[in-house]
C-alpha cells in the first residue's frame, strides 16, 4: 500500500493530468452525463489521494483539503442567480416585455430579426443564456407561424445574441463568474472593460445577420398587422409577483455596482436577494427547478482540476505559456484570446475556463497583477465569444437546435458553423484590436 501511495505522489502531476484530460473527452463526446463524468473524476481525485479527505492532518489544517478548491463565490452566486430568474420569470414579466418589444416592429420580420437580437443580449446579460433563450423560443415559434415564414433565422440570431450578450457582465456567462470570482473582478469592472467592446461586437454581428437573412424575412402586410395588434394584456400571470421580484433583481444589481464601497462578494448580495424572494413562495417548488446538474458538474470539476492545481501541474503549464511567449505580454494576452476562442467552439467551454483561471492566476502570482490583468479579460473575450462557433459550443446553443429539431427546422451543424464561425472570428480580431490597444499599447 505504502509503495502505491509512493507512486500517486511521485507521479501526482501526470495522474492528475489524465484525469482531467480523460474527463474532458468524455464531456465532449457526451456519450455520458457531464455531471457523472465531474463527479466520478472528483471521487477519483480524492480517492487517490491528490487531494486531502480531512479537514485536520495530525492536529494542523490540511491545506490540500478538498473542499478548500472548490469556489463557493461561484456556486452560491450561481444558485441564488437562478432561484431569482425562476421565480421572476413565473411572473410573465418577460414574455411581455418581449412582446410589447415585437408590437412596436409594426410585424415587420426585418425589424424583428432586430428586436429579438437586442432583447436577447440585453436579457443574456442579467439571466443566463439557457433561460434566455428558453423563454424566447416559444415566441419565435409563434411569431415565425403567424407570419409563414422559417424560425431559423430568427433561432440563430438568438444564439449568436445570447453569447454575445452574456460576455458584457460578471454574471452574463458562467466563464465570467469563474474569471470574476478567481481574478477579484466586480460587476463594475466588467460593465467598465467589457460592456462598450461587446456592444460594437454585438451591433456588427447583428448586421451580418440582418444581411445575411433579408431576403428570407419578408412576410405579407396582413401577416405583419397581426403581431402588430398582438395582444399582450394577459401576458403577465402575476402583478405583484412581477413588480417583487423585478425590484429585487434590480436592488441585486445595484448591490453588484457597490460592491467597490460596500466590499460585500456578490454571491452573498445574490443569495440575500434569493432568499427574500423565497420568503414569499414555497422553496420547495422553487428548488425543484434549479439546475442542479449544472451546480454539482462545476463542484465535480473544480475538485479534478483542484488535483492538478495540488499535484503542481497548473504552474507548470503556466511556466510553459510564458516560456513559449518568451514572457511577452502582448503574445500570451493574444495566445489566451484565439486558443479560448477556438478551443470553446468545440469544447465546454465551462470545464476550459475553469481550467485556464487557475493558470492565469499562476501567471500573475509569479508576473504581477497589472501583467496578468488584459490575460484576465483575453480569456472572458474568447471563452464566452467562441461558444458561436458551433451549434455545440454552448448550452443555449444546444437547447435552441434540439427545440428547432424536434419541430421540424433542423438547423445542421455545417450550416450554422458558416454563421457563427465567421462571426466569431470577427469578433475576435476586434476583441483582438480592442485588448492591444487599451492594455498593451505603452
């Protein structure tokens, strides 16, 4: 036993490494659950001593206790984030909100295509991409069915937006709570360095599309006074249940932009406006809807990657980045930007993120906060921009195609792929223009 034990410890960094790398192929191919591979990983992890099972070693606290790499800011910020949007969106409150948006295109499906994009990436900003996108299909659906015309064009709008939109804010994109969480960025800094790049981002995308598809979004006039008379009044299923909860997800992102004065972590400001809300329903109801599969992959992983991060194998990749870059800033912010791009096409690009902020903070213990801060922003730029890529790049990405699938308006990977990479890749050579000039330019 002690010659095995002897074995784990001398070969830490290489098992480690497997692991990480045996569950990532398992999560791309998604022949099983992504949260069964997370936590079969974890278990081994610990199992096989890379991480500590107690707390206490021989009276002293075990600084490789497993439960000290997972990220608690992250989970909490997750799970209350998600109470708060399940039970505002059991309101109605922002079906309408998109429809009263949609009446005033007039119908005009150019318009629309417009309208969507925008309350996509506005909405993907403050609630997350999935549930965005959830609550907009049934509309599109309908919308595409009054005027006789193909949903997809509106659906792919949707998911480029949705990406787009959800790379602006701290809690718009989950690589973005983890990089928030890991790097000590507020909400602030995320609206003061993200927010002005991905709306030129955003609005060159939309245009794209616009052109790409005018031809397919023509509709006859009679078609168009329908949605333009489309009648919202019954839309909102409980007033005082909308006005609650949209006051409570607006004092939760005040309390996000005062996070510099109050020094309050923005998982505890998400999880006291959670639990106010929660004081007016029935928990359990509420609970039974958040995505808990979602909640223990991220545990699972950052146990397996908190294995390598022990064994030592994050700072040796560290150290490998910035000998391959010959320590130059301007080529490791460019290297991170294009291979998180690229890679989160094909990829998760949750289990990357989560992998690279580990790396990227080895990279600013032994460099420096002000070397490592454009890295920070390069690695939010290309993993939340390239989810675009595929249809498989992101979770909303997946949702939307499979929903459209199951109606008949099959959107084949090949062909979203000519949309969304070539949008992607725009995107990043302006995010590519955007970080030279802001951070690496002396």
């Amino acid at each position: 036993m002690e010659a095995l034990v002897e074995l784990i410890n001398n070969n830490a960094i290489v098992i480690s490494a497997i692991i990480l790398l045996v569950a990532y192929f398992f999560i791309a191919t998604e022949k099983i659950s992504k949260t069964t591979v997370a936590l079969v990983g974890a278990s081994i992890t610990i199992i096989l001593g890379l991480l500590g099972q107690n707390k206490f070693t021989n009276g002293d606290i075990d600084s490789f206790y497993f439960i000290n790499f997972i990220d608690f800011n992250v989970i909490f910020l997750l799970v209350s984030m998600m109470i708060i949007v399940i039970i505002s969106s059991r309101s109605g409150i922002y079906n309408w909100l998109a429809n009263e948006m949609l009446k005033k295109t007039g119908g005009n499906p150019k318009l629309i295509l417009l309208a969507l994009g925008a309350f996509t990436a506005v909405a993907s900003a403050f609630l997350d991409n999935v549930t965005t996108v959830i609550l907009l299909m049934p509309i599109t659906f309908l919308i595409a069915e009054v005027l006789e015309i193909d949903p997809r064009p509106f659906l792919i709008t949707e998911i480029i937006a949705s990406n787009i939109g959800g790379t602006s804010t701290l809690i718009g994109d989950p690589p973005n709570i983890i990089i928030g969480s890991a790097a000590h960025f507020s909400f602030l800094d995320f609206i003061v360095e993200l927010t002005g790049i991905v709306f030129i981002i955003f609005v060159v995308a939309m245009a794209i599309l616009f052109f790409i598809f005018r031809k397919q979004l023509v509709a006859a006039p009679e078609k168009m006074e329908l949605i333009k008379n489309l009648d919202n009044t019954k839309t909102i299923k409980n007033k005082k249940l909308a006005i609650r909860s949209m006051t409570i997800l607006l004092l939760v992102i005040i309390g996000f932009m005062l996070h510099d004065i109050t020094h309050i972590q923005t998982c505890i400001v998400a999880m006291f406006g959670a639990s106010i809300l929660l004081i007016f329903e029935k928990p359990r109801k509420v609970f039974k809807d958040v995505e808990w599969s979602t909640i223990f992959f991220f545990i699972g992983l950052f146990i397996i990657i908190g294995g390598l991060e022990a064994s030592g194998g994050i700072k040796m990749m560290s150290e490998w980045l910035l000998k391959v870059t010959h320590g130059s800033l301007e080529a490791t912010t460019m290297v991170v930007l294009w291979a998180s791009g690229i890679l989160s096409g094909f990829i998760d690009n949750i289990p990357y993120t989560a992998t690279m902020a580990p790396l990227v903070e080895q990279i600013q213990i032994v460099m420096g906060r002000d070397y490592a801060f454009p890295i920070w922003w390069a690695l939010s730029l290309g993993a939340c921009l390239g989810g675009n890529i595929t249809i498989i790049g992101a979770a909303a990405n997946v949702i939307v195609s499979e929903t459209a699938s199951s109606k008949d308006f099959k959107i084949p990977f090949l062909e979203y792929m000519k949309y969304g990479a070539s949008i992607t890749l725009i995107a990043l050579a302006i995010s590519s223009v955007y970080l030279w000039f802001r951070f690496l330019v002396k």
